[in-house]
C-alpha cells in the first residue's frame, strides 16, 4: 500500500467534543474535520513515538523560573554543556522582575532529548518546564 492512500474511519464522539473540534476547524482554517483530525493523531503518534524511541527528533525545551534563585542559571547551562550536542540554540527572555524563560531548540536521539528535558524541569527552582518534539523525518508509511 502507498503512502498516501486514503482510507475512511467513522468516528463517534460527545456532541460537546464535536462542537469543540467544529471550533478549531474553523479557527486553524482546516479544510474539514477529516483534516483536523489527521492532523490531531499525527501529533499524538509523533508525542508517543518519540517518548519511547531513538529515532532522531527536533524540538524546543521550555523553562520558567525564578532568575534570583542562587546557582540556578549556572545549574541550567551546567546541564545543558553534560548533554553535548543536543542544544543548537537558546533564547533568553526577561518575563518580569523575577521571572525569565529560557526555550532551547533541540535536536538528537529522542531518548538523549527527553532526558535533557527531564534533567532541566526537574531543577529546583524551575517553575514550569515543557518537551515539544517533532521527528525530523517523513515515516514514509
């Protein structure tokens, strides 16, 4: 079977989650659920696949935190330079008088990703952190 052969599903759901998938079929300007859709299990099997796997991945290291915590931000890049070659970039953003946020762009082994992630939210004094991943290659399937 090709690649790109469609194939039809029937789905049944709560008439409130419909509603809500109508919404953001029309705010994203999706040409149809069946669209949408695709597009909201593509991101779900890309999620898990990459959770599990060593496939190489490409994504952004979000991190929040309280910039006058003593040794944080040594601790962050101490982190960061133990996982050579993962981080290609890094914005720093001054969110308020206490605050900052950091977004690293990644890419590497999903397995070598998710545990520099896990390292850097798990410092104390970050205050919210977040993985997002997108495989960096067509599955071809």
């Amino acid at each position: 079977m090709r690649a790109d052969t469609v194939r039809r599903l029937s789905l049944t759901m709560p008439g409130s989650l419909l509603k809500r998938l109508d919404a953001m079929v029309r705010r994203k300007g999706y040409a149809n659920r069946s669209q949408a859709v695709a597009d909201l299990v593509e991101g779900g099997l890309v999620s898990e696949e990459a959770r599990r796997g060593k496939e190489r991945v490409a994504g952004n290291i979000t991190l929040v935190y309280d910039h006058h915590k003593r040794g944080l931000q040594a601790k962050l890049t101490d982190i960061q330079h133990g996982h050579e070659g993962l981080v290609v970039a890094v914005m720093h953003v001054h969110l308020d008088h206490d605050h900052c946020m950091e977004v690293l762009a990644v890419r590497g082994r999903s397995d070598l990703v998710h545990q520099l992630a896990d390292e850097l939210t798990t410092v104390k004094g970050v205050t919210h952190g977040k993985l997002t991943v997108t495989r960096t290659e067509s599955r071809g399937e």
